[in-house]
C-alpha cells in the first residue's frame, strides 16, 4: 500500500487521504524512496524550523510541494508511506557527512 501511495496511486479514497491536489506524487520527486534519507529522523529541518520526525516530513511534504491535505501522524496511510520508505532503505550504504 505504501508503494502504491508513494507512486501516486493506492486506496487514497478508502483512506480518505488527498496526498495531493497538483497530481504530483511522492515518487515524482523522489525517484528512489530509499534516497529521502529516513534514518537521519528526527532531525533538524530548516524549512520547519524546528526537529522533525518522518512522519512530520512526510507531512511537510504532503502540505507544501505536493499541495495535499496532510494526514493523521499515527493513520494508516501514513504508516505505509513509512513503512515503505523504510523496506526500501533497507540495505542502503550509511556514507556519514554526506547528507
Ligand atoms: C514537488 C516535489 C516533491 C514532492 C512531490 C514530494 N516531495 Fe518530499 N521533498 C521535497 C523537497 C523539496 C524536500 C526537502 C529536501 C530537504 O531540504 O531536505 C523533500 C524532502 C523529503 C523528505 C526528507 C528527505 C531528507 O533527506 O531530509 C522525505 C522523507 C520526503 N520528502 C518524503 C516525501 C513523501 C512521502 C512524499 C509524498 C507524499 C513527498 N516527499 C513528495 C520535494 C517533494
């Protein structure tokens, strides 16, 4: 579901999520979901100014490029979106000061 949802796709009706209002998806920006760097959460975000978390990331996202309604921090979808994000970093080389 997860996969589905970062592709712009997946049960967002049933969930009743708007993950976007532009018709962007996750993956449009984030080609690989391995790449958005979850093991560094919670972490300072200049955008947010303030420390973030994953979830609150993905929120930030949802709300501001994509332009969607964000969504409940512990709901459903938000827990495949990370737990999606997370299989897909699984295996992914730590290479510290990079990012
Ligand atoms: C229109 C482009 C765009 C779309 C679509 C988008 N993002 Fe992002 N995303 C960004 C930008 C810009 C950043 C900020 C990069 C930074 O400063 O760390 C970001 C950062 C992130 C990060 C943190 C990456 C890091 O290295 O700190 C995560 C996680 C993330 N996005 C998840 C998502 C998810 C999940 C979705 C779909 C719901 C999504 N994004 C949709 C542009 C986008």
């Amino acid at each position: 579901m997860g996969d589905a949802l970062f592709h712009g796709g997946g049960p967002q009706k049933e969930l009743g999520v708007t993950l976007t209002k532009t018709g962007m998806a996750c993956a449009m920006c984030h080609p690989f979901a391995s790449d958005v760097h979850p093991h560094q959460f919670p972490k300072f975000q200049e955008q947010m100014s303030e420390v973030a978390g994953l979830r609150e990331m993905i929120n930030w996202c949802i709300e501001k490029p994509n332009e969607g309604v964000k969504i409940g921090i512990d709901s459903e979808a938000m827990i495949a979106l990370e737990a999606y994000i997370m299989w897909s970093h699984k295996g992914t080389v730590i290479d510290p000061g990079t990012h």
